[in-house]
C-alpha cells in the first residue's frame, strides 16, 4: 500500500515505524527538518520538509497514486485543507484525518465529499477519554478494550497472591467459573509473552489478558486478585481538552469530580463549561491542596497535564497520599517502560491510543477494530470473516483447522447477539466478527492474509 502520512508528531512517526515493518511504501511529509531528522534511515521511509497540503508538496510525496493519505498534524485545519486537496486534485481512495476541536466533532455533517471529504476521522481526546472510564469503571485492571459496540471486553490484569487462580493451571478456571465463558488469550510472565495451555500455571505478578462478555469481566478478574467496587470520587489533574472531555463524561455517569488546573484563564473558561465539576486553582504536586481536597478519600487521581514528568510526579504523590488508584499519561514511551505499578497503576500513552485506532481502518481485511496493547507490542484485531469454505480461509472451518501465525490466539467470535468464546470444535461462519491476540506484531500481515478473501467471490 501507498502511503502519504502529514505530520511527523509522535503519532505520525508511531504510524509510519508500524506500516514501514508491514511493506508498505511510506512517504512522511513535515514543514520541520528537525521533526523528520534520521528517519529515512532509521525507518526506510521517505521524508519531505514542506507544507503538506500544497499541492507540489503532495505531488513530491506521490500523492497521485497514493492509496492513502493519513494526516495527523497538531492543527484541525491543516489535516483538513490537505484532505480536500488530495480528494479535488487527486481523487485520493481514502482520507484519514485526526481532528481535535470538540467544535469540529459537533457537527459530523461536514464531513462528506459535497463538504470536507474525509473517510474517517480520529480524535484522540475521545478515544483516551473512553480507556480511562473503563479503566475508571473497572478498577484494578491494567488494559480494558472492548469489541463488537461494547459487548465483549479484553481485560489485562495483574494476578496478585491469594487470587482462586494463582498458583493453579488454567483449566481449573472453569471449574472456578462453570457457568462463565470467558479465554485467557495471553500471559506475560516478566515482560516475556507465554502461549496459555490449559497446563499452564499463573504466578503472581503474571499480566493475563483474558476476555469474556462484559456483563462477566469482574468475575474472572476476581480469579486473579481482589476485585474492588468502582468508586465515584475522582481528582483530575489537567484542564486541558482531554481533562476537559473527561470531567463531562464523568459528570454525564454521576461521578463526583474535582478539577485542578494552574492556568486562571483556563479555570474560568472550563467552570462555564461544566455543571457539576468542582473546578480548583492550583498544583496538583502540592500536597497541602490534596490534602485538603481529600485524597485519600478518593478512588482513583488521573494525572492529564501536557508535561509527562509532571503527570508522572503528581500520580506517585496522589498514591503515596492515599488515593486507591493513579492513572498518569505518559507520552514518552522510556518513561512508560520505567514506571512500576507500585508507582502508578497505569500511564496511559496518547500516541498508542490513537495508532489503534488509526490501524483500525488501514489493516488489511476487513477490521472492524484494532487495538494496540502492552505498549505496542501485541494487538488485539476484531476480524470480520467473509466468503465460503472455497474462497476463505477461514470460513466453514474450526478452528483447530486453521493455520493460525505462531503466538496467535483466536479466543472469540460475536455471531449477531451473540458472544462465542472460541473452542477449538467452533466452526467460523461467514459475517462472524473475530477476535485474534497477536503477541507478535511481525505475524500480523500473515492474520491480514487469513481473512481476505479469494479473488473468486462474489
């Protein structure tokens, strides 16, 4: 595949590493020289410094037979103009831009090929927004994506000593749970990824994915470790936009939350725009006004400021002051790789988010969902499976018939309504959406390959 992507931020650069490992040709334009500096090398990309949307710049990076045009600058507009100068000039197939601005994603219906044409648009406020409210509604657990419109979930959870699990093969989880269908998909065992058999023993401080119905993540979490009540006291730290769309999401949810941010012009701007958010001036590292704000009365602190130092610093305060859980945003991914979950209990990293999402309509097959875990290692894919016996490799067969990729683990389908976990005597119908663990990202083209089908169906 042909790729233009606009804006050599973390996201852009994030991006073009994935799908330079997956053979696609891959052109990284940046008005910055500084942004694109060693890339080209390090990556095998091509690197243009210019203006991405004028069109000799576009030309330069082929934008007439590009396949895809990904902008992901910080600025709406940018990624806006440059999307309606590759589908004018250009005809490009597939527009996919990153927009911010809640001003913007309040009005969908200017999206479209009469107005601005773009395909698909990602806005990483909402998307971080929705992992922290499951994280929120569900503590306790490290990672919580979900599939199929929410209906399935694929929860990553540290098992703790004293767990009905722990120390126990995976087999016995069903005779602990006999009337909940739920798979381990993967276990990691000190940063090392281990395939789960039903022999196989979880030890403490094991990462297990596991997934399951929503209705049933607390149960199984509960094999695992001591499974708390979601509170409803929440601190945040940060007014930015993700602090701002979280404190309604979490108003919206009947939640009660305080908001401390530095910047006066900011509090005053936010206080109009929130009804019940109690809105506070001030240093979310000072411990005096956490003190006085309760903390440790308070279930869980989410650190959301632009600097990862200072979200890192104020989430090990708030834990060591007493709040039940730290959530911290950390874009730098050696600083993710430093925290221990002693320290925080989970960093969230923005850019990763977003390539999730992003992956999720540049894979090829047809994907419904991607999601990139464990801090980019794995990927949790939501395959949907089309074709018959004879054109799809997939499709009409059990699944311990099909030729999965080393450290691949297909655990669950969604059939309608329903939620299937997945056994090797299940047989994959065609319209099946498919869930697939990917421990190992190399084998991700060889899953891609599995769900497309043959050229012969029609």
């Amino acid at each position: 595949m042909k790729i233009v992507i606009l804006g050599a931020g973390q996201v852009g650069t994030s991006m073009a590493e994935i799908l330079s490992l997956e053979a696609n040709d891959i052109t990284l334009i940046d008005r910055n020289p500084n942004q694109l500096e060693g890339l080209q090398d390090r990556l095998d990309i091509r690197t243009i410094i210019g203006n991405g949307p004028h069109p000799s710049i576009l030309e330069q990076a082929g934008i007439e037979d590009a396949d895809l045009l990904l902008a992901v600058t910080d600025q709406d507009e940018v990624n806006m103009a440059a999307c309606q100068i590759a589908h004018t000039l250009y005809r490009t197939p597939k527009k996919i831009a990153r927009i911010r601005a809640t001003e913007y994603l309040t009005h969908p219906e200017i999206f479209c090929n009469e107005s601005i044409p773009i395909d698909f648009i990602i806005s990483p406020e909402q998307i971080i927004t929705q992992q922290i409210l499951a994280l929120i509604e569900n503590p306790g657990a490290l990672q919580v994506v979900e599939f199929a419109g929410g209906r399935i979930q694929l929860v990553g959870v540290r098992a703790y000593f004293g767990g009905p699990l722990v120390g126990h093969e995976l087999r016995d989880l069903r005779k602990h749970l006999p009337m909940i269908n739920t798979r381990v998909a993967a276990v990691y065992r000190r940063d090392r990824p281990i395939i789960p058999l039903g022999e196989t023993i979880i030890e403490p401080d094991d990462e297990v994915f596991f997934i399951a119905a929503k209705a049933h993540i607390r149960e199984v979490m509960s094999e695992l470790r001591s499974v708390e009540t979601p509170g409803r006291r929440v601190i945040l730290a940060g007014a930015g936009n993700i602090g701002l769309r979280l404190a309604r999401t979490l108003e919206d949810n009947d939640y009660r939350v305080k908001l401390i941010e530095r910047n006066p012009d900011r509090i005053r701007e936010v206080a109009d725009l929130l009804e019940d958010t109690v809105v506070l001036h001030g240093d979310a590292a000072d411990q005096e006004l956490l003190w006085q704000e309760n903390i440790d009365q308070t279930e869980v602190f989410c650190a959301l400021t632009n600097a990862d130092e200072a979200n890192i610093l104020s989430g090990m305060l708030a834990k060591r002051l007493g709040a039940k859980h730290a959530i911290a945003l950390v874009s730098r991914s050696a600083y993710v790789d430093l925290i221990d979950s002693s320290v925080l209990d989970v960093a969230i990293s923005p850019q990763l988010a977003t390539v999730g999402a992003l992956l999720t309509h540049i894979r090829r097959g047809d994907m419904a969902a991607v999601h990139s875990l464990r801090r980019g290692a794995a990927e949790a894919i939501e395959a949907i499976a089309h074709g018959d016996r004879a054109t799809s490799q997939v499709v009409g067969r059990r699944i311990d018939e099909i030729s999965l990729p080393p450290g691949t683990t297909l655990s669950a389908l969604v059939r309608g309504e329903n939620v299937i976990i997945a056994k090797g005597s299940t047989v994959i119908e065609a319209e099946d959406h498919v869930i697939i663990f990917v421990i190992d990202k190399q084998r991700i083209p060889e899953v891609e390959r599995l769900f497309q089908v043959a050229a012969t169906f029609i």
